[in-house]
C-alpha cells in the first residue's frame, strides 16, 4: 500500500523549476533515503509532502488526501528539518508536553529517555542550543511523534559523528519496534544506509531512480586498466563516471546490467564493487566538467 502518491508534481519558485513533472510512489512502512545534490529539490518535495507548500501543477497524495493544510496530515506527518519553527519562549519540557498534547502516539517514555541520554536540560530554551544540539532535539522530537509518517530534512545537520551515530542507531531500533513509514534526506548516504530499505534519487527536480538499496549496491561496477582499452571497451555502454587515475591508467564506472564480467577479466581489466553511496554521486554528477577543470 502507497502512502505517498506524486503524480507530475511540478513546484516553481520564481523562475526557479525545484520540482519538475516530478512521479514517486513511497510504499507504507519503508525508509527512503532522499538522495541529490544541493538545489536538486529534496527540501521542495519533503515541504509539499508536509502539506506546508502547494505544488505549482500536478497531483499529491499523502494518507489519501491532498496533503496542502490537511489537519489529518498535520497530525500525522512530522516534518522535521534543522530550522524547527518551535515558539521561542517555550522552554525544551514545554515544547515535548506540546508534543505530546498534538500527536495521538507521541512516546513520553522515549523522549524523556533520549533527552536524558544526549543531556538536554528542561528549561533550555530551543533558541539557545547549538547548531548540533537543535538537530539533536528535533530529532528526539521527530522519533517520540511516532508519526504515521515521519520526514527528516537532513537530519543530521551539525551533529558531530558520535551523536550522527546514536542517531541512526535511535531510528533503527525505534523503527524495528514501532514499522513505519520514514524519508530521510541527507548528504551522508554511506552513514544512512544500514537503516535504508529504498533509494529515492532526484536530479534537477526528477525522479532519476527509485529502487531497494540491494538494487543500487550492485547497480554499477568498477573498470580499471589501460586507458586506450578501457574507453574503447565501455563506449557502447552506459557509463556513469570515467577518470584517469594514473600513468595510462583509467577507471571507469559503468552500469552493471549486460556486463560479461569474466570478458573484461580476460582483457586484464581490475573489475572492482561500486557502492551505493559513490552510485548515488556519479548518478548525481555534473553532466560536464568537474572541478579539476577549475583549475586547468
Ligand atoms: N523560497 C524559494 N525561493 C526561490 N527559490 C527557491 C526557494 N526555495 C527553493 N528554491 C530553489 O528551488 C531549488 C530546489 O531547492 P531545494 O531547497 O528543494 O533543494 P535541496 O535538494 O533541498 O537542496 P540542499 O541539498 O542544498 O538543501 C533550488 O534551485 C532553490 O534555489
């Protein structure tokens, strides 16, 4: 069962395409890593899907209703993002007593517990926290919501990699116990993916690829050898990523589908696995140019 249905979702900002003619399906209870490159449209997407912005064209569901101001939305989505719009003068306490009071599932147990465990003080107020510590305490805030759908905008932002850890571990064990349904977007894909069950890429406001993260880990495979035969070899297949790594030497990326492994073996080409974090970036490259090309 889908609880997320966009059809054609297209958002402008100004002249701005941020999601264009955009098609996802997220099935109930799964964890989708939102996976793009800055300005690629994540934040957009997770923000209509809120029900905080309208689409410019195009149709959503979230829940089976149109999510734009849908108190059943509200009250069953969480967006939670590193700018949390809380009120500034509720104090850290305040502000989970009003958690608990708005979402029909909120865990008191688990907030008090994780608040304790990152040693947050009650009467803190949210404006006073550090970059870390705010993502720290939306992220407490997000997971005791126990919301039907949860959507977390780069969650991690300025934790350091300790608190990124807990973090993940937190969701994971929170998620086993409690199945539901999760997007997270973030920059730190090779971080996330234990807890991914599916990979949503977008690229320029398109969904580029939307599949199981077994899917992506053995999507594309490594080709190094000797440059003349590497490029000859790979020019009639889709190739995601080339560079010279050495003195005649060049490694390329390609998809893995139809490949004769054994064949480039034989030619002396190193064949090598591609994760799913490096997939996602070569998927998500610049069409032309990189920054070497900077300093040329
Ligand atoms: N309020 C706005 N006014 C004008 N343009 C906007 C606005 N919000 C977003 N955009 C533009 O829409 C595009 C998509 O932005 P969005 O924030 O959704 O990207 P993102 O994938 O979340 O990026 P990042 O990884 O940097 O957070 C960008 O080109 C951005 O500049």
């Amino acid at each position: 069962m889908n609880v997320v249905e966009c059809e054609k979702v297209t958002k402008k900002q100004g002249s701005v395409v941020a999601l264009n003619e955009l098609n996802i399906q997220i099935k109930k209870n799964t964890i989708t890593g939102l996976i793009g490159r800055n300005g690629a449209g994540k934040t957009t997407l997770l923000k209509i899907l809120a029900g905080l912005w309208r689409p410019t064209s195009g149709h959503v569901e979230v829940l089976n209703v149109n999510p734009f101001n849908s108190l059943t939305v509200s009250a069953n989505v969480a967006y939670i993002d590193d700018s949390m719009d809380f009120p500034n003068t509720l104090t850290l306490s305040e502000i989970l007593q009003a958690g608990k009071r708005f979402y029909g599932n909120w865990d008191s147990q688990l907030a008090e517990r994780l608040f304790e465990y990152f040693s947050f003080h009650p009467d803190q107020l949210h404006t006073h926290l550090s970059k870390g510590k705010a993502s720290t305490f939306n992220m407490i805030f997000g997971l005791a919501a126990r919301c039907e759908i949860t959507l977390f905008d780069e969650p991690t932002n300025g934790m350091d990699a300790s608190v990124r850890k807990d973090f993940n571990r937190a969701l994971l064990k929170d998620y086993l116990a409690h199945p539901r349904t999760m997007i997270i977007s973030s920059h730190h894909l090779e971080e996330l993916e234990e807890l991914l069950e599916d990979i949503l890429v977008i690229k320029n406001g398109k969904a580029l690829l939307h599949e199981p993260i077994d899917v992506i880990r053995n999507y594309a495979i490594g080709l190094t050898g000797r440059s003349e035969l590497v490029r000859q070899w790979v020019t009639d297949k889709q190739v995601l990523y080339t560079e010279e790594v050495g003195a005649n030497t060049c490694y390329a990326v390609v998809k893995r589908e139809g490949i004769p492994l054994e064949k480039a073996k034989q030619l002396g080409m190193k064949v090598t696995p591609v994760s799913a974090s490096d997939v996602c970036v070569y998927l998500t490259n610049r069409t032309t140019g990189g920054i070497d090309d900077v300093f040329k």
